[in-house]
C-alpha cells in the first residue's frame, strides 16, 4: 500500500491557513501556491540520488553533487512526480498515472496541497505504488465533489476565472 506523506511542517501549515482563507486574493494565492509546491517537492525529491563529481571554482577546484542522471539528452522518463493542487475524487490522478504507466514509467510520485479521504482510497485502490505527499487530509467531499472544508476552486482562485 502506498504512503501518504502528511507535511506537518510550520511554514507549510501556515502557508495552507492563508490559501484556505476566503478574503486571500488571486495574486497572493498564486504565489502561496507556488511556495507550498516548492516546500512540497523538497520532501517528494528527498530520495533523488546523487553523484559527486569535481569542479573548477574561481579559486580552485572542489567536490560537488550533482544529480544522479541530469543530462539534456535522457530520453527514458525515470521519475515522475504527479503535481494538482486537490486530490479530490481521485479520477484525474489515477488516468494521469495509467498513462504515465503505459509511457514506461514506474516510479511515480502524487503531490498535492490538500487531498480529501475518498481521493486517498481512490488512488491507493488503483496505484498501491505511488506514495501521496500532501500539506493536509481534509474531512470529505461534498455533494458537489468539492473538498470540505477545502479552499474552493483552485483553478477559480488561481486564475481568476469567477
């Protein structure tokens, strides 16, 4: 069974408190969202591995780590890392990672700032593979498929579409 990776920490809690709030306007909303996936995929890259390799500085040379793999020319997709801002019913994950399958891909990575119980069991049911890394677990989806308590819309909030 997949993991899921609650993110208790500070910044990221009280970076969720300010996107949940109603009154936080698009243009704070757009950047809280874009700092909470940063702070997100530091602990969804955690594992990436490491190669050292030795470079010139001004002053000299020096051991430094690069990313294992990191060249323009890779053609074979090794990790993937799954970004929505809700997990809500679960749908679009579980199509987004079977397609990702059928391209080759097996390690895969979901992340998202809030995800709801039923999107959980969605994904873990269909994907027992792919660990969940997530800011919060909300208590469910109303009748509308909407998180509750949620932040509404994120697509709404983001883009300033009502």
């Amino acid at each position: 069974m997949s993991e899921v990776i609650i993110l208790g920490h500070p910044l990221i809690q009280h970076k969720i408190t300010l996107i949940r709030d109603k009154n936080t306007q698009m243009k704070e909303f757009r950047e809280l969202v874009d700092e909470l996936s940063n702070l997100i995929a530091y602990e969804a890259t955690r594992e990436i591995e490491l190669k050292e390799i030795e470079i010139e500085t001004p002053l000299g040379k020096t051991k430094s780590k690069v990313i294992s793999g990191k060249n323009i020319a890779i053609v074979t997709i090794r990790k993937v890392i799954i970004v929505d801002p809700m997990l809500a019913t679960g749908g679009t994950a579980v199509a987004c990672i079977d397609y990702i399958k059928k391209c080759g891909t097996a390690d895969i990575k979901f992340m998202c700032l809030i995800a709801a119980p039923e999107g959980i069991n969605m994904l873990q049911k269909y994907h027992p593979d792919v660990n969940i890394y997530t800011a919060a677990i909300d208590e469910r989806l109303n009748s509308h498929g909407y998180i509750v308590p949620g932040l509404g819309d994120a697509g709404d909030r983001l883009f300033g579409t009502k």
